[in-house]
C-alpha cells in the first residue's frame, strides 16, 4: 500500500510470551497487519527491559527470562493504523501502546523504475 509523506508509527510494546489463540500475538499483529495490506511491520526482539510491573525480563543467563521484551513497529496512513488500534484492543492484555507522526521519504520495493 503506498505511503507518502505524513504517516504514522505505531508501536506495541509486549513480551515474548504473549499470546492470541495459541500463538504468540506479534506474530497475530504482522499477520493482520499484512491481511489489511499495510505498509509494512517488523518485529525487534530485546535483550532487557521492564514494563507496568517493574519486573525485570533480560536474556542474561544469571536471570534467564522466559517473556523477553517484544517491539512490534507498524508505519501506515493514520487512518489504516486507527482501524488496527480498535481490534488490537480487544486483544491486548497487557503491554504499551505509542503512536507518532512521521514523514515517509522513501518506500520501495526494489522493483525497477
């Protein structure tokens, strides 16, 4: 789906171990983002953070966590990422939720001009 210039980013912040109908709900989150033909999400897997309740998750081997941080980046027109945040909100249970406005100056495929 094309982009161009103002857009948003939409970040969901969650852990590893979140889960929708079994699966793990990044996984849910990209793959409806690409059902509704967005522009494009990607998921960044974190070696440490802490959330609501402070609790320390790391990949440290002293510590080993079994719900690492998880950040699920998604840019797309407002409107297109506004009808994603109300079915995300019946799903999220917990995590953080951020939204930016940006300008798009590029967004290719790779196909030749």
């Amino acid at each position: 789906m094309p982009i161009k210039n103002d857009a948003q980013r939409l970040r969901i912040y969650i852990g590893d171990q979140a889960r929708h109908k079994g699966a793990p709900l990044y996984q849910w989150i990209v793959e409806e983002a690409r059902r509704r033909k967005m522009a494009g999400a990607t998921v960044f897997r974190g070696n440490m953070g802490f959330g609501a309740s402070s609790r320390i998750h790391t990949d440290k081997i002293l510590r080993l966590s079994e719900d690492l941080p998880v950040v699920v980046e998604i840019v797309d027109r407002p409107e297109r990422i506004e009808d994603l945040l109300s079915d995300l909100d019946a799903v999220l249970k917990k995590g953080l939720v951020t939204l930016e406005a940006i300008q798009v100056r590029a967004y290719r495929d790779g196909t030749p001009q």
